[in-house]
C-alpha cells in the first residue's frame, strides 16, 4: 500500500444507479479527495476516516442497486498521453 505518515493511498470508483444517491456520494468523496474520473476519486486519508467513509456509504447506497470499489494500490503511475504524434 502505499502511505504517506499514517495516511493511505486509496481509490474509490463507484456505479450507482440514482442521481441523488450519487450525488451523495460525490460529494462525501470530494470532502476527502480528488476526482480523476466522472466516478473515481484518489484520497490520501487516514484508515480512520476510511471507515467512516465506509460508513457513510452504507448509508446512502442500496445493497442491490449500488457498488462502490475501494482499492489500496500498492504502486501508482499517472501517464499522460500526448495531445498531438
């Protein structure tokens, strides 16, 4: 995993099938990271503030309707492609 002092290195993707609920849980992402993606964020945080946003999401999503993947990579590479060849 990858850490920096006691925080983690984590993603968060999610689907979620309803406007509002995935309102929610971007916004709850924001508070604790970047959006790379329309519906990934990476975030630097604490493994207590992991659980609660663990937790948090528990509260918004549906069991049979929502997903939320949460990853710790282990590396991490950014590429950016060029614009022109």
């Amino acid at each position: 995993m990858l850490q920096s002092g006691n925080k983690l290195f984590v993603v968060f993707t999610y689907d979620v099938s309803c406007n509002k609920r995935r309102q929610k849980v971007a916004k709850l992402l924001e508070e604790h990271g970047e959006r790379v993606n329309y519906s990934v964020f990476e975030c630097f945080v604490s493994p207590k503030i992991i659980e609660e946003i663990k937790n948090r999401l528990f509260e918004i999503l549906k069991k049979k309707k929502d997903s939320v993947l949460i990853y710790y990579p282990v590396s991490y590479t950014h590429l950016t492609l060029p614009t022109k060849r």
